[in-house]
C-alpha cells in the first residue's frame, strides 16, 4: 500500500516537472520553429536532454521536418537499464514509455496568434521517472521479507517446541500402546505439560485406554461365548473362502467331517467334502459360480462315517477383500424327515397292515385318467360277524386274523392297482383299466369279486387253531369322468350291504337301481336333519301289563316322526337311524322328553310305585364314551329318579364291547335305571355272556310269540326262555301279544309281563294318562 502511494505521489510529482519544462521550453521552440533557427532548436533539445526522462525529443516544423532531435537509446532497450528489470511486472500497472505532441503556434510569440508552425515531440520513460519510488519499494520489501523470515524462523522454532517436540514425544507414547494386551494400560504425562491441553489429551487417551480395555474383555467374554456357543450347537457352521477353504468350522461341523476344528482350518473343501459327498462339493461350487447372494434346501449328505443325512443347509455368499466367501449351516433333520415319512405312512397307510388306507384310496381314485372311456373296478369286502370274534376270541386274536387275511389279499392280488384296507374288517380292491367294452368290463368285475370271496374263505392258522372268515361283496364299475371317489365307494357300500341283505358270504354288482336307493337315503339322512331342527319326532307309549294283576305295571317309549301333516312309519326311518349318527342327538330329544313327562305325571302324583317307562338305547348311543354324563344331566334336569327309567338294548348291542357295556349298565343301574334285554333269541348270544349281563328283564322277540299257539318248535322254544329267564333271577316280558290264546297260553307259564296289541297300540301320552295310569285293570 505504501509502495501505491508514493507511486501515484511520485507520478503527480513527475507530471507537474514534466509540464513545467515543456512550459518553459515551449516559447524557445515555438520561436525557432517560426524563424525557422535550427541551432536555437538543438539549443532546446539539448536544454531538454538534461532530463534523463526524456527518453526522446523532437522539434518539427510545420513541414514535418525534424529540426533538431535526441533519443536515449539506452531506455529504449530495456536490457540495458538494470532499473527495468521488473518491467514485465511493472508494465501491468504503468506502460514503459508515454508519447506527447506538443503544438508549437503563434500564441506563445504573439498573443492571439494560433497559427500553427510546427510541433514539439516528447517520449517520456515513465519507469526513469519514477526510478526512485522502484528503489524504495524494493528496499521496503527486501526489510520486510527478512523480517518475515526471522518471524518464521523464531515462530518455527517456538512451534517445535512447544508443539511438535510434544506431539513427537506423545506420538511415541502411543505408539507403545500393546494393542494385543486387554489388560488396562495407561499414558503418563509429558514433563511440563501437565495442566495444559496435552494432559487433557492424555487424559483422554488414559480413558479411551480404559474402555478399550473394557471393550476387549467384553468382546473376548462374547467370543468366548460365541465360540461355545457355536461349538455346543447341533448345527453344522462353517464358512468357505473364494478359494473354497475352510475359513472356521464349529465343533459339530468338524466332527461331521472327521476333524478337529484347528485341523479342519485352511484345508480345502475339494479335501476334505468332496471324498465323502461329491453331490454337496458341486453344490457349493454352483452356488459359488451363481448370482445368488442366498440359496436354501434339505439336501441328501454323508459324514465321515458314511451315514446318509437329511441336512436343511443355507448358503449365504458375502464380500471379502479376496472375492467371495460362502457361510454354510446345516441342521440335520434327518428325524424329521423321517417323522413325517411316517406321519404320511400314518395318512395313507393302515399301521396294522401296512395297506393303504381310506386316504391313499381318495387320492388314487380321484387321479385323472389317460383314457376316460376305460372301465375299472372297484371291490369292497366287508367280513361277517367280524365283532364276534373280536369280542369272543379277543382282539388280539382280531389283529392277528386281519394281519394274515392282508398278507394273503395283498400276495394274491398284486396284480390289482390298489389293495386297500378301508376300516377294521373292511377292504377294498381296485383295478383301474380293465376294458372300454362294458360286458368285458362286467365279467371281470364278478370273476374279481368271487375271486375276493373265495380268498377270505380260506382257512387262517394261528398257532395251533384254524379259523374261517367269511365276507359280503360290493363290487362297482365306474370311469373316472363320471364317478368321483366318494360315489364309487358308495356306489361299492351300497352293492356290499345288499350282499349282507341277500345272507352274506356272496357277491353283488352294483346296479343303477341300487343308486336310487343311495339316494333316498341320502335324501332320508337330510329329512331327518331338518326333522331335528323342526323338532318332529316325538314318542308315544304302548302299556306293559302283569299277566296275574292285569295291571300296568309299565310303558314302552316307541320313536315316532310326524312329517308336517304326515306320519312316517318307523320301519322306513329307524334301521337308518340306528346305523346313522344322528341317532345319538335323536335318541337324547327322547329321552328328554320321556323326562318330562314323567316329571310332570309324577309331579300329579300319577305314578304308582314300581312304574317304569322303557326306552330303547341304540349301540351308537351305548358306545359313547359320555353316555352316563349325558343320562345324568338330562334325569338332573327334569329331576327324575333313575327307578322311573328301563334302558333297552339288543343282545348285538350288549355285546358289541361287552366289558364297556358292563361297565356303563352297572353304573347307570346304580342311578336306579334298568336294564332290560330286547329281542331275545334272535340274536347269536352265548348263555354264559348273558350271565355275565347285569340285565333285569328279557323281552322275548314277537316272532317267537306269534306262533306259539300253531308252532311246537317255537312253542318249546318260548317255554325253555320263560325258564331260564327265572333260573337267572330275571323278569320276562312276552312281546307281540296280540290274540286271547295267546295270553292264556303265557298264563300257564308263570308270572310275565305282557306287552301288545291285545291291550293297546303305541298311544299319545297324554291319551296313555288318562286311559292307563291310576287304573286299577286294563280295560280293553
């Protein structure tokens, strides 16, 4: 800035010099130029060389002729004037030379005279001029870059050792911090800096020491942690470099391949998997050469030893400053797997026979066909009496027989698509492509049922013992556009219980008319569906009379239905009931109702003592394993004592499972419920499993009765009943009583109950109240 003003003070100096010389020069040249004198010219030019500013000057007259001049041809070369050595710099700021024209008129010798006679030509070397304002701007800047350089030079020197000598030194320190160490290590302060900003340095490293070392000890806790972790997990972990080498492996995966974890690091995968499992090495080198960053599957392995293993694995691919590195873990689920094999053999196969089961039979008949116009059969054998010896012999014995029959059925028939066991004694045969002819298709459908009958008829030894089975047949021809596996298994049910109608042990093809009936019962099951949700079956009372008091001592609750305005006959719907579940929910409605009325008739004080109502209990119902909770809550509800009630069950009832049935009829006789045995002697029942039956009356069936009169077989066989029903401490009633001979031949044969049409038909209850109850004697 200094250097600027002296400048432009130098500059205005230079100027008013400059003017006052060519001012005075003037009026000399403007007189030589006018007379013309070009001595008194160079006189004035000389006069003006004297200035070393001046560069050159001319005079010229107005002819443009030079009348004297001088140059300086030193400053015109600027190498030879050492002062112009920054004219490159200088004449950024000021130009070298500066040219003037100075008109020469007749003004300076005459006033009012402007006539022109020539000229006066000044260059002027600014740089000359302004020499001395050079010198002192280089002076003022060589002081002050020394001083600068001093100024440096001490502040170096301060910095060095005030700054940079402590940082060396700390710097050091730092250095012999033992990184590897995780015990606590400390920085001592630098001499002479323990208060200043270096200490609270120290101080800070001390710190961030201290929670690194902290860190340290948590992290190798967590490693350690980790480390046992990883070694006590089932899981196979390990991870593969880009070069597929074993970077660490846990102690279950080295185990798994033979070695110990230190062992097993660093060797190649190619060593140590591919010996053992060539299918997992290409899996990882396929997985590796992919652009899968993740790749899960159960896959097939062998360990060390050989041993096939279901392995769930994961691959996950990650970055690493070599390529790619693979993390591999693998859980073994060879358990599982195998579980659900058998959970699916458990699905679709029976577990006693290993025959396929009802499942496998849906999925294979409902299997699209290559040739929808083809027939197949399908054959369902159900055998006979099967209970009984389940039952009578035990069913162990049951198991053994069904075991052997399966054997047998599935040797003899490999030929078929499918041998199936359906349910306990039931199996079914399918052959799916026999013939597109219809009567192909039809002989062979009865050659293969026979064939089926005649296999189960074969006698089967166990042990020492032989037994024979029998089996009713169902066999159906279906095509699988038409039939889907419920209708065919229907279809095949239906023609298997016309088997049991027509006396079991024989064969029936299914036939169109038999699917009508299919579907009336079909339509029969939702009728009594609805029939439920309407509350359309009720129950009416036929009298039970004491043959010497010829009073009634009791009733029968007979099911009816009324279908709007219509009464179904109870032929057409009970055998459908007691074979459908719906008996069950149906058979408590009555039951609940017969409470009622009772509760409401002993209420009034209507019942004698000793009265009993009889109500029919089905094998369904008995079977249930909350038949005595249900009988409980419904006399609770009503509140009505057990002594009220008798429960009729059949002999194929009572022995369907007779230490249940045992059980249930000793626990509900303690309520005070009866028992009572309904259609004696038409049923196959052994005398010493009707000793076993804590019963209190036999009821002999009305098909003994009718004939009793005509028939001497029947009429011996009703009179041995009577007795033995004495013999056994049991109560008789004769069924079906419908003629006067009849009452008088059952008179001759001891005291029974009588129970028929010769005192009354099933009546309303409340026509039964008024006709029977409190009435010393029948009335006809």
């Amino acid at each position: 800035m200094q250097t600027i003003f002296d400048f432009r003070q130098r500059q205005a100096e230079v100027s008013q010099t400059i003017e006052s010389i060519v001012t005075a020069a003037k009026g000399s040249a403007s007189n030589a130029v006018y007379l013309l004198e070009d001595r008194m010219a160079e006189q004035v030019i000389n006069g003006l060389s004297y200035f070393d500013f001046f560069s050159y000057v001319a005079i010229i007259d107005d002819q443009n002729k030079v009348m004297a001049d001088f140059s300086r041809q030193e400053n015109l070369d600027e190498t030879t004037n050492p002062t112009l050595t920054y004219n490159s710099v200088l004449n950024l700021v000021v130009p070298n030379f500066t040219r003037s024209t100075v008109e020469l008129s007749g003004e300076m010798l005459s006033p009012g005279q402007n006539s022109s006679y020539g000229k006066m030509v000044l260059v002027i070397d600014n740089h000359v001029a302004l020499s001395g304002v050079y010198e002192r701007a280089i002076r003022a800047f060589a002081i002050a870059l020394g001083g600068y350089i001093l100024l440096t030079l001490a502040l170096s020197i301060l910095y060095h050792l005030t700054l940079a000598a402590p940082l060396t030194r700390l710097s050091d320190r730092f250095q012999r911090v033992n990184t590897k160490s995780i015990a606590t290590q400390k920085i001592n302060h630098l001499v002479g800096h323990e208060r200043d900003e270096f200490s609270l340095i120290v101080n800070a490293a001390n710190d961030m020491l201290s929670r690194i070392s902290t860190g340290q000890v948590l992290l190798t806790e967590r490693s350690q942690r980790f480390r046992l972790i990883l070694d006590t997990a089932p899981a196979l972990i390990f991870s593969l470099d880009s070069n597929l080498n074993f970077v660490f492996a846990n102690k279950a995966a080295a185990t798994f391949y033979g070695y110990s974890i230190y062992e097993l690091k660093g060797r190649s995968a190619d060593e140590v998997i591919k010996p053992i499992d060539a299918d997992l090495s290409d899996a990882i080198n396929d997985f590796l050469g992919s652009r899968k960053r993740q790749f899960n599957h159960t896959l097939p392995v062998k360990n060390a030893s050989n041993v096939d293993c279901h392995m769930e694995m994961a691959f996950v691919k990650f970055k690493t400053p070599d390529g790619h590195s693979i993390l591999i873990t693998a859980s073994d689920v060879t358990k599982r797997i195998q579980a659900e094999e058998k959970i699916e053999s458990l699905a679709y196969f029976d577990p006693l026979t290993n025959l396929p089961n009802r499942n496998k039979v849906y999925d294979v008949l409902n299997e699209s066909s290559v040739n929808d116009d083809i027939y197949g059969i399908a054959v369902i054998a159900d055998l006979d009496q099967f209970k009984r010896i389940n039952d009578t012999l035990s069913h162990s014995v049951g198991d053994q027989l069904i075991v052997k029959l399966a054997s047998r059925l599935r040797k003899e028939f490999s030929f078929l698509d499918l041998v199936a066991r359906l349910g306990a004694d039931e199996f079914l045969c399918i052959e799916e492509n026999v013939s597109t002819e219809l009567e192909v298709a039809t002989n062979s459908a009865e050659v293969l049922g026979e064939r089926l009958r005649v296999c189960i008829n074969k006698e089967i030894e166990i042990g020492l013992h032989s037994y024979a089975l029998t089996a009713s047949v169902g066999v159906v021809l279906f095509k699988k556009d038409r039939f889907n596996a419920d209708q065919i298994l229907q279809y095949a049910d239906t023609a298997m219980y016309e088997s049991k109608k027509a006396g079991r042990n024989c064969v029936t093809l299914f036939k169109d008319e038999m699917a009508t009936q299919a579907a009336e019962l079909l339509k029969l099951e939702r009728d009594i569906m609805k029939a439920m949700f309407r509350d359309e079956f009720y129950f009416v009372l036929q009298p039970i009379v004491d043959s010497i008091s010829q009073k009634v001592v009791g009733a029968e609750a007979l099911m009816r239905w009324r279908k709007g305005d219509e009464i179904i006959s109870p032929v057409e719907f009970i055998p459908f009931l007691e074979e459908s579940a719906l008996i069950v929910d149906v058979g408590e409605r009555i039951l609940n109702k017969v409470c009622a009325f009772i509760a409401d008739t002993k209420g009034r004080d209507l019942l004698s003592d000793g009265f009993r109502f009889a109500v029919n209990i089905s094998a369904k119902q008995l079977a249930r394993t909350d038949f005595i909770e249900t009988v409980s809550r419904v006399l609770t509800k009503h509140n009505v004592d057990g002594k009220y009630l008798d429960f009729e069950i059949t002999e194929s009832v009572a022995l369907n499972n007779m230490e249940d049935t045992i059980s249930k009829i000793l626990s509900l006789k303690k309520m005070g419920v009866g028992f009572s045995l309904d259609d004696f002697g038409t049923g196959f029942s052994s005398l010493s499993h009707l000793k076993d039956l804590p019963v209190d009356k036999l009821k002999i069936d009305r098909s003994f009765i009718n004939d009793i009169t005509l028939d001497k077989q029947d009429e011996n066989l009703v009179r041995s009943i009577i007795q033995l029903s004495k013999n056994l401490g049991l109560t008789t009633v004769a069924e079906g009583v419908e003629t006067e001979a009849q009452v008088e031949w059952l008179m001759l044969n001891g005291d029974i109950l009588f129970q028929g049409y010769y005192y009354s038909k099933p009546i309303d209850p409340l026509k039964f109240e008024r006709k029977y109850l409190n009435q010393e004697v029948v009335t006809k």
